[in-house]
C-alpha cells in the first residue's frame, strides 16, 4: 500500500473513534459522554412531571377541539350553505294601487267648539264698538259712571264692575282684572290707579263719584279708559273664549247634548262670535248657578240652555236673542220688588235685538 493511503485511513480511524465526522472541525466537535444507568431521585421526578403534564394536556385537547367544532362548525356550515345556495330567480314586484280608506262617519259627541273662530283686527274694532255703544251710548263721560241703585261702579266700554274697599263683590269684580290684562299690554297705569286696583274704587258711593266727576283724577281715567276702548274689547273676546270649554261641564247631564248643539249653533252662524261675546260681558258665564236670584241665574249658560234646538244661520241668533230675553224677564220677576230692575228691560231688550243682525 501507499504510505498516502496508509495515513488517510489512520486519520478516518481516528475521526471514527473519538465521534467526529470528516465535515466537522475536530476543535469543534465535544465527546460524547457515557450513558450511565443509574437515574437520580430528582430526574425521576422531573421525569414524571414533564409526563404527567403532557397526559393532562392530551386529556384536555380533544376537549379544546369539540367545544371549537361546537362554536366554530356552524357558522362555517351557515357560510358553506350561503356561498353554494342557489340563488332564486329575479321577479319583479307588482305595484298595487293604494287603495282608499273606507269611510266612516264621525263619532257624534257632545262637546263644544274650541272657542271663537280667529277675528281680524277689523272686527274687533267693531266689536268694541257696538259694545262701547250698548253700555255708554258712545258717550267717553260714561265710561267712568256708577248706575242708580247699584252699590259699585262701572267702567270702561264693557261697564267693568268695580266695587269700593270693604264691600262684597256679589256679581264679581272684574275691573281689576281688565287693568292686568292692560299692564300686560303695555299700557303704563297711574300710580293711583296701581294702588287702587287692589284696594278697591276710591269712591264709597255714587254721590261721592258725581261730585268729583270733573276732578283731575277720573279725568285721567276717563281719557286712559277711552284711548284703550279696543284693547278692552280683546279682553272681553278673551274672557268669553275661555268660558266656551266650561259651559258643557256645568250644565247638568241631560242638558248637556242640548248646550252643545246650541253653542256650537249660534258660533257657526255669521256673526254668531258677536252676541256671545257681548253677552258675556254683560250677564256673565253664569257658571255658578246659586249666584242669582232664588237660586237661578242669567248668564250665558242659562240663555243655551233655555234654547230651543237650533241650526246655524239666522235661526240660531234670533233663537239666541230670544232665549236671553226670556231669561232677564225671568231674572225681573224673581228680584227684589225693592230694587225695580224692570226699568231696566227697555234697555236690554234693545240690546239683545242687535244679537238678530248680521254684523
């Protein structure tokens, strides 16, 4: 043999016996270590830890894969059934003809109207004024006055009652009220005035008023009385609208039906908003039926249900003008004989005949 020869297989040997490989430098290469046959007590216990955890997790990944199938399996089904679903066919919708609501007739209730219908500025000036001539005749001296044989002063276009300090307001006091309304107007009151409106007239009687008629103080009010004649009539308008709701509910049950038809009657007719406000005004709502005399009153109450059933037009307002003065002759008949109201039916009677005129 070859000494090259020779010495190669001596250095294989060589790399044979102490565990290295030809492709591996020798320096790097570490001997292998005899394996020993005696196990310490530790390496048996890290031993059995390392298998008893790997037995716990092969316990426990199945349980892993079945609750991910139950969770996971259906939305994966739900998505395999939408992507391979075949799809329907398009058809258009029909367009159907909105059909139209069967008709039913109104429930019939008693109930009155929502208060007078909407009145322009023109027709409140002419209101005001047919009430300014009804109470005063037109005459401005009038519209500080105190009648014979009452115990309260009247005031402004409507005859306001004013009662002095002290006495008791048996048919109400409404002046007070008509001065809020104006303040709340814009009108500047007189400071006089301002204390007086809660106090009471500063007047006791009506010789006390006629003597200081043409003193200073009452003709100031006589002049803020006047200048302010159509802003009284808003007031009354307003006072009569909201005493409409309240006439059905104080009538008594079986009457109710009746009022209604009434009201509304008499508000549907043209001019129909005019006697019901003066009306108003000038007997009351008449919604506490013990304020009269022998326990009847004279309002307007009174007069819808003295009525007789009416339509709208002209035969509701004579119906109406009718009705009221069957009502004030009933109110004369029952008053003190001491007080003589029936010298005052002339006056009403030509009062409630302009209600039968179409304004």
């Amino acid at each position: 043999m070859k000494p090259q020869i020779i010495a190669g297989l001596a250095v294989t040997a060589l790399y044979t016996l102490s565990g290295c490989t030809q492709n591996t430098p020798y320096h790097t290469q570490q001997p292998q270590k005899a394996v020993s046959q005696h196990v310490s007590f530790a390496q048996k216990k890290s031993l059995t830890a390392r298998r008893s955890t790997s037995q716990r997790q092969r316990q426990i990944a199945p349980q892993r894969r079945v609750a991910a199938r139950r969770y996971v399996a259906p939305r994966r089904a739900h998505a395999a059934r939408k992507a391979y679903a075949p799809r329907r066919a398009y058809t258009p919708r029909r367009r159907v003809a909105p059909q139209r609501p069967q008709y039913r007739p109104p429930i019939r209730q008693h109930r009155a109207s929502n208060g007078m219908p909407r009145l322009s500025a023109q027709e409140i000036r002419h209101i005001g004024d047919q009430i300014f001539a009804n109470e005063s005749g037109s005459d401005i001296n009038k519209l500080v006055h105190w009648n014979v044989g009452e115990n309260f002063a009247s005031m402004g276009i409507g005859h306001f009652t004013w009662y002095p300090a002290g006495r008791r307001a048996r048919f109400g006091n409404t002046f007070p009220g008509m001065l809020t309304y104006l303040e709340s107007r814009g009108v500047r009151l007189p400071q006089w005035l301002q204390q007086a409106k809660y106090s009471g007239a500063p007047w006791s009687s009506r010789a006390q008023l006629m003597r200081e008629k043409n003193s200073p103080q009452v003709q100031e009010l006589q002049r803020m009385l006047y200048e302010t004649r159509y802003l009284q009539a808003e007031y009354i308008m307003q006072r009569a609208q909201r005493a409409m709701p309240k006439l059905v509910k104080a009538s008594p049950p079986h009457l109710r039906p009746l009022v209604a038809n009434n009201l509304n009657a008499v508000a549907n007719s043209r001019s129909g908003w005019y006697p019901l406000i003066d009306y108003v005004n000038f007997k009351g709502e008449g919604i506490n039926r013990h304020g009269g005399y022998r326990g009847q009153n004279w309002g307007l109450l009174q007069v819808l249900e003295e009525m007789r059933p009416s339509q709208p037009g002209p035969q509701a307002l004579n119906e109406f003008a009718a009705a009221a003065m069957r009502v004030l002759d009933r109110r004369v008949r029952n008053s003190p004989p001491a007080r003589n109201e029936r010298r005052w039916l002339r006056g009403w009677s030509n009062r409630i005949s302009t209600y039968r005129e179409v304004i």
